[in-house]
C-alpha cells in the first residue's frame, strides 16, 4: 500500500469508527485536542499523522487498539547524503576554547570598526542562506571578537560585547535553520552572556527571541511558548514606555508565541496573540529591523499564514497569503513564507501549487531548501501523493534525497 492510499485509508478508518461511537467531527476533535478542520483533513487523507503519541490518542479515543490504525503504514524516508553545507564548520567553531585562549593569550588591541563590518557581513550571510561563507567567515571571526572584548579599552568593552552577541546570534540562526538545535542553543547561551556583560537588556531579549525559534526548530513547543512569553512580559514596561526597538522586539517575541500555541493546537491563544502581535507592528509603522527580526506589519502577515498552516486552516492560510507582499523582507523571510504557502497547497492536496511554491523558495535559497528537516518531508509528502510526479518534483526529491519506502501489499 502506498503513502497516499495508506492515509486516505485510515481517513475513512477513522470517520467510520468516529462515526460509529455518534461523535461530530467538533466533538472528536476536542476529546484529541485538535481543530475540527485537523479532523476533517485527517479523514479526508489531506493531513498525514506523522507521530505515534498522535496515532495513540486517536485509537485511544475510538476505543481501538492502535496497531489497527497503524497496519500497513508506509514509511517514507528522507535521506539526503552528507549534511548542510557549512554545518559541521559552525559545530566545530563553537566547540573550540576561544574564550580560553583569549583570556590566557596576548591578544592584540581591536579595530572596532572593521570587526563591526564583519558581523554585519555575517548578518548579510545568514539572511541569504550562505551558510558556507558564513562558516569561513566565523571560523575566524568567532576567536577575533572573543580575543577583542578581553583586550579592548574599558570605554570599547560594551560594544564589543554587543558585536559579540550579534555574532552568536548569526551562528544560532544558521544552525537552526540547518537542523542543528543542540548547536544553535549553546550559540544562544553564549550570545546572552555576552549582551548581559554588554548591559544591554534589548540585546538579552533578542536573544530569547533565538532561542525560542530554536525550541521550536527541536519541537520543544512548551519551552518556545514559556521562553517567549517570559520574556515579551519583562520587554512590557520598556515597550510601554514607547521605544520603537523595544515595541519592535516585544512584537517579535509576540509572533514566536502565536507559532508555539499553533504548534501546540491552541487556536485561540494562537489568533490571540497575533492580535496582539497587529497592534504592536501600527505602533512601528511600515516594519524595522531592530536584531534582525525584521518585524512590521508584513511579517505579522507572514506569521498569519504560518500559524494558520500549523493549525491545519489551509483556507485560511491561502486566503492571507493573498494579501501578503513580501518582497522587501529578507530573502530567508520570502523562503520561509514560499515554504508555508507550499504546506497549505499539499493539506489541500494541490500538489502542482505547492511544487510551484516551492520552486520559488528553492531559487530564493537554495542552502536552506536543502537544509530543512521540514522541506524533505514536505516533498515526500507530494511524492507520495501523486500517482505519477512531474519532472520538477522528480527533481527536487533526488536533489533532496528523497525515496519511498513501503511496506505491507
């Protein structure tokens, strides 16, 4: 049995059964925890189960043993050969005792200016998903700065400490990209020790925006919501107070939590906190990008589109993606939304669209569309659902690695 005919299968299996124990869709949805529309495209075969703890509560509440649902389930593989470009570089730069060295060293007196160029050069790297440039450039930059903020005058020290952690954050937002979370997270660490000893909250508060997009790289929804929260809730009195970076930076930490609670099947809370999310992006104007966060009105639009793809509301998601111009976002932003517009087309099983969408993204970035976990099992997905795939799909799986694997008859 193929992928494709394996999930419309146990669709109708599961409409049966649901049927059969007199729920409604709305009521079988709350006893999972899940949107109706989550039902309704599970049981049409648009939306794959794709965890066990999910396919457990399903059988659970049918009353059925789960092996039912889960006999002759395909598997499909994504197995791309070697790893991201510039990713074990990134490992082995933050595994190095940089900081040792420059504590014990005789590092010479910084030019400031120049390494200030370099991190906006990292910056630039990283927005365009060059990351193995970005790992040249870090393999030296890394023990530069770390060397600079032990040598460099009292009156130099904040700011370099600040170009220390703009740095971190370049190397964490990589290696999120590419997979990566353990690395990404101690690239995190280290970013927030430094803007503490720059005495800079803002910069601390940019790091907990990192971090919560790495939590939700390792799909570890709770941490993403409470790192977040915790910290948009301390950013309140300074947002208040109307600084435009810090309304700007409480607005991006408000769209990491919308996407946690989508991630985590809270709908409501999800909207809620993309309201919130709105009216901070009014009080910024056309969009800023204070930490790289690139937040504004556009980006709130963005992150509409993404959440609502998360819930599995593809009409949504569809009906917004419309509306949205995202063209004067970063190239990294485009692909990011190219990729959550092609996961609305595939939940409503129009695979040409989303192998379009795709397309796109793919010529945006092409290291990223090779990188992400999420994009392998995206175009498996499209695999497995069409009987004969187009030449461009055939592409793009063999560039991804991508083959099907089935078993049972």
């Amino acid at each position: 049995m193929s992928n494709a005919d394996y999930e419309k299968a146990l669709g109708r299996k599961i409409a049966f059964h649901r049927k059969r124990r007199g729920l409604s869709q709305k009521e079988f949805a709350g006893l999972l925890g899940r949107s109706e529309a989550w039902v309704s495209q599970v049981e049409r075969g648009v939306r794959r189960i794709d965890r066990m703890t999910v396919l457990e509560k399903v059988a659970e509440v049918l009353d059925l043993p789960v092996g039912e649902l889960a006999a002759e389930a395909p598997i499909v593989a994504s197995v791309a050969e070697g790893e991201a470009p510039g990713a074990s570089r990134l490992r082995l730069v933050l595994s190095a005792a940089h900081s040792l060295k420059a504590i014990l060293g005789r590092p010479e007196p910084p030019d400031v200016p120049a390494l200030r160029a370099e991190v906006e050069r990292a910056w630039s790297l990283t927005h365009e998903g060059n990351y193995a440039d970005l790992a040249e450039l870090l393999e030296d930059l890394v023990p530069r700065l770390e060397s600079a903020t032990r040598a460099g005058t009292e009156a130099e020290r904040p700011e370099l400490f600040r170009l220390l952690a703009a740095m971190y954050h370049t190397c964490s937002a990589a290696l999120a990209n590419m997979g990566e979370p353990e690395a990404a997270w101690i690239a995190v660490d280290r970013s927030v020790v430094a803007a503490e000893r720059a005495g800079d909250p803002l910069l601390m508060a940019a790091g907990e925006f990192r971090l919560s997009i790495v939590f939700l790289g390792a799909r570890h929804y709770d941490q993403a919501a409470r790192v977040s929260g915790s910290a948009a809730e301390a950013l309140a009195p300074l947002a208040e107070d109307g600084g435009p970076e810090a309304v700007a930076l409480r607005g991006a930490l408000t769209l990491q939590r919308a996407v946690a609670a989508g991630r985590l099947n809270r709908a409501d809370e999800a909207y809620a906190h993309l309201r919130q999310a709105g009216e901070l992006a009014e009080r910024v104007g056309e969009g800023r990008n204070d930490y790289n966060t690139e937040f504004g009105p556009t980006n709130v639009a963005l992150h509409e589109v993404a959440v609502a793809v998360d819930l599995g509301d593809a009409g949504v998601a569809l009906r917004a993606a419309e509306n949205v111009d995202a063209s004067g976002l970063s190239p990294e932003r485009q692909a990011r939304f190219g990729i959550d517009v092609a996961k609305a087309h595939a939940q409503r099983r129009q695979v040409a669209e989303a192998v379009a969408a795709l397309a796109k993204a793919r010529e945006l970035l092409p290291e990223m569309f090779l990188a992400k976990p999420g994009v392998k099992q995206l175009v498996s997905d499209l695999v497995a659902m069409s009987p004969l795939p187009s030449d461009q799909l055939r592409e793009m799986a063999r560039e991804l690695g991508v083959h099907e694997m089935r078993t049972g008859t």
